[in-house]
C-alpha cells in the first residue's frame, strides 16, 4: 500500500513535517511495510519557507532586518537556487506574532523589514519571488516595504515620511529614481486568497484593522489616508488600481506589489500544490490524507487540506483528514472531496493542553493507528 501524506501545519503545536511524520508513525504501527510518502504542506502563510524548501531541494537563509515596530528581528527565508527563486513569508519581518498584545497599532507598524528581506534575496542572485503575506501586522499600503527597495514616499519638504500608516498622512510624493536597478529584472507571484479592495467598507482598515490595534477613529483615518496614497499612485504609475481584488490584502501589501512590481496574485494553496509537483506522488497512492489544525466550513473556502482533496479526486483517490479538531460545518468537506475526518482529542483537555507539542504527536500517532487498524481489517489483512 502506498499512502501519501500532505497535512498543513497544526499551528502551534505540529509543523507540517512533524503531523505528517506522526500520521506516518500510526500507519507503520498497523502495516510495517506500507510505504508512505510525507510532503510538506502550506497554505501560502506560516509554514510556507518550511514547505517549499524542504520540498524543492532549497536551502535557508537568515538576514537580520527592520521589524514591524523599527526593532531589528532575525528573519528565515528561503532561497531555491536552480531557478533563483526567493521563498518569502511576510510574518517574519511584519508579522502580527512579532507585536505584543499591547504595542499592536497600525499607526506604527512598518513593512520595511519585508522590502529588506526582498533586497537580501537580490543581492543573492535571486529573481523570482513567492511571497506569502498572511499574518501582517501592518496597514502601512506597503510603503515601508518599497522605501527599502528605493522608491521614495515623501512629505511636503522632501524627507521621507515616518514608518506605519500614520506615515500616510504626510505624504505628498512618490519619486522612482532611486529605486533598486535589479527590481525590475524581478517577478513576484503573492499568496493571497483575499479579495478585498484597498479602501471602503470591505477595505483593509475596516476588515483587518481591528485585529491589529485599530480604533474606529484610527480605521477612518487610515482609510482616508490610502485613498490618496492610492490617487497620489495613480499618477505616478498608470496601472494603479486601489479597486482590484486582493489589493486589500496584508494591510494594503497587495496594492503596493501590484502597483509598483511585477506581480500576480495567486492562491496561496494553488502555488504550493504546483511547486511541491503534489500531484506527481499522488497519481500512483492508494489513500492520501490531509488535514490541518481545525477543519470547520471555512476549510473549503480555498485552504490547503480541499486542495489536496482536490488532486486527489482527480485521480479517484481515497482521502481521509485528520485535525486537532472540527465543527459541525466541518461537513461541507466530506462535498469538497474530503470523504472521512476524523479530530485527534481523546479527551476533555484545556486548550494549551490539546495544543501541547507532544500531546498533539501522541494523538495524531493514535487516532491515525485506530483508522488503519481498521482499513487493515477491510483489506484482510
């Protein structure tokens, strides 16, 4: 029997790699000679770097840069060097879990260490780009990131404006003249599976502002601010357009990529699955199984466990799920091709309990050894 195992992280308690080694563990209990294939698995957020390097043979590199609050913080990237491809994740140098609960405010969070983890992986030789912008700390549209990489955000006097959103309010020009030559060798394709414009109701300020720190005084301002960031944009550059789809996402990071490089917006899932070549392992599996933290209803919205499904029914393929948990809109994914799950829990626990690094391995192990107990006995063996 061949088993492919391709589960997102269990976030803040299993790595990809290390669910899936425990979903491996549990089948080898029950068939010692199954062989069972582990790929690493994300979604375009966290985990990322750690999916897509382990998975095309790259390598890791460190650089130290600007964090979201202007404090140097060490940031991971990736880098696969037969295409000269930089694997970026946003949340390492402006990420959320980078700002204490009480210094969260998107009036002085900054994307620059993000445009410095871009000029690292320049200065490498890279020209290729994926970018995953989950878990932003930011509503900064992004200038933060492009004053690093040489473009200038610039107040009435000439000096660049300050780092966060409140930079917004001063600016009065954009200049290009400075701008890192190599970029425009550069292409840049940007996990996001959000659809929100930059500004208005369904805008970054309004939708994620909160989360960040943001009071509703400060979500107007913000939302006024990026306007004209947006129509002071425009006339700089033609293509410009604060309305698309996704130019909301990561506090206004999808604006500022589409407007000012050579970028797309794409699922984040679907560029893992075509990266990682998932579909290559699992032409010739006899069951593949996926899974991530919590399956509910928004699992089919996209995520990385229906994509999975998704190869594997192309195939008619067995796919079986395992989380940390699940809610009863959890099936809606037995109709996106997810045909059983199955949570871990085997009791009434706290959560920092359930979340326990080895609690959660010694679960997964289990349940997982409990399902093909009984897919062995289907089988005769």
């Amino acid at each position: 029997m061949k088993v492919v195992v391709a589960i997102d992280s269990l976030k803040g308690s299993l790595s990809s790699l290390e669910a899936g080694n425990a979903i491996k563990t549990g089948i080898q209990r029950v068939m010692p000679d199954a062989e069972v294939c582990v790929r690493p698995l994300a979604d375009g957020g966290e985990g990322t770097v750690e999916a897509l390097v382990l998975g095309m043979n790259g390598r890791n590199e460190k650089v130290l840069v600007t964090g979201p609050l202007g404090k140097p913080v060490e940031c991971v990237y990736g880098i696969l060097p037969e295409s000269k491809t930089a694997i970026v994740e946003m949340s390492g140098a402006a990420g959320i879990t980078l700002v204490s609960d009480a210094e969260r405010n998107p009036l002085n969070t900054t994307t620059y260490g993000v445009g410095e983890v871009i000029k690292d992986a320049i200065r490498k030789g890279c020209r290729h780009f994926i970018v995953g912008i989950g878990g932003s700390a930011t509503n900064d549209g992004g200038i933060g990131m492009l004053q690093a990489l040489g473009y200038g955000f610039l107040d009435a006097n000439g000096n660049q404006v300050s780092f966060g959103a409140k930079g917004l309010q001063d600016l009065a020009k954009i200049t290009v003249n400075n701008v890192l030559p190599e970029l425009k060798e550069c292409t840049f394709r940007i996990a996001c599976d959000v659809t929100n414009p930059l500004c208005g109701d369904q805008g970054c300020s309004a939708i994620y502002g909160p989360q960040k720190g943001a009071t509703p005084s400060m979500i107007l301002q913000m939302d006024k601010w990026l306007g004209a960031y947006a129509e002071l944009a425009a006339q700089t550059i033609e293509k410009a357009d604060a309305k698309y789809p996704g130019t909301g996402a990561a506090g206004g990071m999808g604006f500022a990529f589409l407007t000012f490089t050579n970028a797309t917006l794409q699922s984040g899932i679907q560029i893992i699955l075509e990266e990682t070549r998932l579909e290559e392992y699992v032409k010739d599996a006899d069951i593949v199984i996926t899974g991530e933290g919590r399956l509910d209803g928004q699992t089919v919205m996209g995520k990385a466990p229906i994509g999975v499904a998704g190869i594997a029914k192309k195939h008619g393929k067995l796919v079986l799920a395992f989380s940390g948990c699940v809610t009863e809109d959890a099936i809606a994914c037995n109709e996106a091709g997810i045909d059983a799950f199955f949570p871990i829990l085997r009791g009434v626990v706290s959560l920092q309990e359930a979340m326990d690094h080895d609690n959660a391995e010694k679960n997964m192990i289990a349940t997982v050894e409990q399902v093909f107990r009984l897919i062995r006995y289907q089988q005769g063996c």
